[in-house]
C-alpha cells in the first residue's frame, strides 16, 4: 500500500491491522474486514466514475499521506537527527 501510495495511487483495502492508519476516505477507499465481491467491484466503479480533477484530488492525497507519514527518507534523517540530539 505505502508503495503504491508513494506512486500517487489510490488503494483498496481493507479495515485490518494498521491499514486504516494509511488508507481514508480521502486517499483511496476502506472497507470492512470481509467485504463482498460486490463491495470490493463497487468502489472500483465508484473510483472509475470520478472526473479527472476528482482523481487527482485522491492521487495527490494518496502520495501526501505517504509522503507526511511514511516517507523512509524523510523519516529516517528525522530519527536519525532525534537520535544525535539526545
């Protein structure tokens, strides 16, 4: 998902482990811990209705939570730089 994310791509998943702490309605689409083939084919088409300023909204936040949050490069040099403060 982070990769994906890093790429600016909007994910399916689904509400298990730490997924609801990078996947939002803002920056792809979250569904319950056992969803339907219904429910999975439904926000894809949801997803594939969007204009195309309503997927770069989606895109843009994809790569933004990924990028704020979980960034290994920015993370890293901000741990690192932590660890030679204290």
């Amino acid at each position: 998902i982070m990769e994906a994310m890093s790429l600016g791509i909007p994910c399916v998943a689904t509400a298990v482990g730490g997924t609801p702490e990078i996947v939002n309605c803002n920056n792809g689409f979250l569904l319950e811990k056992n969803p339907s083939p219904k429910d999975i084919a439904g926000v894809i088409m949801t997803y594939e209705k969007l204009l195309i300023n309503e997927k770069e909204v989606f895109q843009r936040a994809a790569w933004n939570t990924w990028n704020s949050d979980f960034n290994a490069e920015k993370n890293y040099t901000l741990f690192t730089e932590e660890m030679l403060v204290k």
